[in-house]
C-alpha cells in the first residue's frame, strides 16, 4: 500500500520532470541542479559561478530551503533574478515545484538556470527535477567517507566538487580514499577541488560548466 | 489522501516510540539520539563520550546509516555493544528500527544506549524514537546560519553541541548568530561548545550527561 502510493508519487514526479527537461532543451536552457550536506558551501558556489559567468550568460537562481530567505536574499543583494521556494519541512525539492518557479523566472532562451537544493545528502538524489546537471558538493570537513555513506547521491552526479580545500591541512582527510569511493560508484564523474577561500579550483570549475552549455 | 496516510504512519510510529519509552523507563535505561548533518562529529562524540564514561556506567550504541558498516566497526572495535541499522535509503531511524535493535542488544538495567540516527537535519527531527535525550549537533565549517534554516531540529533539541571549535579561527563564523539563532526557538536549551581535537569542552559534556542519568 506505502509502496503503491510512493510510486505513484514518484512517477507523478517523473512526469513533471519529463515536461521541465523539454521546455529546457526547446528553450535551450542550462539547468544545474546543486546538493550537499548543509553548510557544504552550495550559495557560495552560486555566488562565484554567476562572478565568473555572467559575462557570458544570462543567469537566473531558484533557492530551496525549508525555511527562511537567507540565501536568496544573497543572491538579490548581488542583482540577479532569484525564486526563494520553502518547502515548509519539506527535505528536498520535486518537479512541480520547479515547474512553477521557472514560470515566475521566465527565462531567457540560451540561459542558464542554479537550483539550490535543500541541504541533505539524502532525498534530493531521487528526485528528477528535469535538469541538466546534477552538481554534488562535498567538504573537507565532513570527512572522506562520504561516499561510502550516501551511495545514491554519489552514484547519479555528473559533476562533484570537494570544497573547502583550504581546510585540508586543519583535518583528517585521505583524500585517496574519497576519491577511491567516487570512482567505484561513478567511475567517469569529472572531480574539481576548490577553495573559495583561497580561487582554488573556481575557472576550472567554471571552464568545464561553460563547456557544458 | 497522502496526508492521512502520512498520519496514520507518524501515528504507529508514536505508538511504538511510546512502547519503548516505558521499556526505558522500566529498565531505567537512558537513550541518547543524536543527530546532526553528515560529518559534523556524531561519531566521534560516542566514541569520545564512551571513553569519558564507561566506568561508570554499561554503555550499548545504535548505529544508522543509509548504507555501510564503518561507523559500527569503529564502535565495536573498542569493545562495545552495536547494533547497525541499514535503512536501505531511508533518510532517519524510527521506533520500529530502535526496538528491534534494542531486542538484539539486551540492555542491561541502569545502562546507557547512544542512538547514531541518519546524517541529515531534516527528517530525523520528526521522528519520536522514544529516547530520553535528543542531542543535535552543529560544527562550526557549517556555517552560523543552520538554526535559522533547520528550524525543527534546533526546536526540539534538549541539548546541543557546537563542534569543532578548533576550525574558528579558520572559517567565518559568528557565533552571537549562532546562539541567538537557537535561543529564538528554544530558549533554555544547554549549548555545549566542543573540540575533539583540542578537548575543549568534552568533560562538561560528559558531565552534563551523567547529571542526567
């Protein structure tokens, strides 16, 4: 019974999904769909993607969090077009809810959308929102068993980022065995190592989402 | 139709949470569910809080992963009763997994069992496990910010621990925000400010913690 309406959940879901990825293609729309572990580092990527990008591109953000405005209150301050969507408890987003930030954004064609997601390394991996990238950040300080852990959200990247580089030399973090876990999950995932502290790592990251587009 | 089944399921889950309230109670056994984001020290408090008390009292852990057995090894290698629950992509513990692993444990009387739920700051917080004690976790390479976004978790705790104070001095992290953040949900909840690199505050931890047995 739990297993049957789950199911439907979840293929409602795709459905919705399927509409967002068509509506993204036809509009030739960049959609990257951003997840960590809270305090990974997520706004901070947006922030210093749309610094490096928005010459190139025009950028709009769609912030997910349960609750507040912190982080789309951020990216406003900086004059870009943002959606704030608070999912009231909620631990991750769905399809229809960005379905309906997008009809708010109204993107430009050739444009380049960030989805913030809610902090979790958890339920945000099973849901398709229809994007085009899902970009997953892990920390230095979370430690390097991340992958071993949290197999799901590891296994359907197509990018991930090891921030927090900066850090490495205050922590334990074998950065073989992180890596080793990545690649026995998703053998051909491209990894960046970036400090925003310190520029570590941001054009070459930004160099390959642009080579993306 | 989704929310009564939603209710009808956190209902058996309080059902079950209250069964094993009274076993606790009967058996004057104290449980501590800790929760927190991944990597933010759940681990290494048990292992560091079974150091600082297994003299004084007969200690069991509860370890929760999605996936894995590394956090259970690390327990078990020093000696001491654990129990793994995979919850196969569950994203937090319930009743049902705490008393079918405290059946396999067989606490003694008097005892104290730790509950390792879930890496995440979003669902555990609604799942009522029948424990005595809901320590929540937040390290300071998370940012200061996480009350104002993980509203739930910070609500209900009865203790938090701020960990890794020893990475202050490298991050930006206002702790007046911290704190106030924390003190607008739950205003008599005791802050723990914690290192375990340093071991800054881990007896005052561990004191407060027998104060409650």
């Amino acid at each position: 019974m739990e297993i049957k309406i789950m199911k439907n959940i979840m293929s409602a879901n795709d459905d919705i999904a399927e509409e967002n990825r068509k509506y993204f293609k036809n509009k030739n729309i960049c959609t990257i769909n951003i997840m960590a572990s809270p305090g990974a580092g997520k706004t901070t990527i947006i922030v210093e993607l749309i610094k490096k990008m928005s010459k190139y591109i025009d950028i709009s953000v769609i912030e997910g969090d349960i609750a507040s405005s912190i982080d789309s209150e951020k990216i406003e301050s900086m004059g870009y077009k943002v959606v704030q969507i608070n999912t009231g408890g909620g631990c991750h987003l769905d399809a229809n809810m960005i379905k309906s930030a997008v009809e708010a954004i109204d993107p430009k064609e050739k444009s380049l959308i960030f989805i913030e997601n809610v902090g979790n390394l958890v339920c945000p991996s099973s849901f398709d929102l229809g994007e085009s990238m899902k970009l997953v950040i892990s920390s230095i300080p979370e430690g390097d068993d991340k992958p071993f852990k949290y197999i799901s959200m590891f296994e359907t990247a197509d990018v991930i980022v090891l921030n927090k580089m900066d850090l490495i030399k205050y922590v334990d973090f074998d950065k073989t065995n992180f890596i080793n876990g990545i690649k026995a999950l998703n053998l051909n995932v491209p990894i960046f190592e970036v400090s925003f502290k310190t520029g570590e790592g941001i054009i070459e990251l930004s160099d390959y989402i642009k080579s993306k587009l």
